[in-house]
C-alpha cells in the first residue's frame, strides 16, 4: 500500500514510517500541505494521514482541496 504522510515533526515521521514501512507498506512524507497537493496531481495513495497543523496550508485545508 502507497502511504502519503504530511506531519512536519521529523520525530513523528520516523516513527509512522518506521512502523508503517515494517509492516510492508511504502510511505511518502511531506511536511507542507501544498507539496502534497502537488504530488497528489500525479501520484495516487491508498492512504493519506494528514495532520492538522503543518505549516503552510494545514491538514484540513489539504482535505477540503
């Protein structure tokens, strides 16, 4: 399973990454909510975690796009 991750926290990245990649699953970390809607015009996840409050555009503006 493709997994996006938006969190700016590098600590909490490692971490989901670390427990989602050993579980078999590839992650793709951003820490900017438009660098996800970015990647989002060309790549496709089967999930996106998204956390609230990231610089930029937050995890809910990301939703609401």
């Amino acid at each position: 399973m493709r997994v996006a991750l938006l969190e700016d926290e590098i600590e909490q990245v490692e971490r989901i990454s670390r427990l989602l990649e050993g579980a078999g699953h590839g992650v793709h970390a951003f820490s900017r909510g438009r660098a996800l809607l970015n990647a989002l015009r060309t790549e496709s996840f089967d999930l996106i975690i998204l956390d609230w409050e990231v610089p930029g555009q937050s995890g809910l503006e990301v939703l609401e796009a």
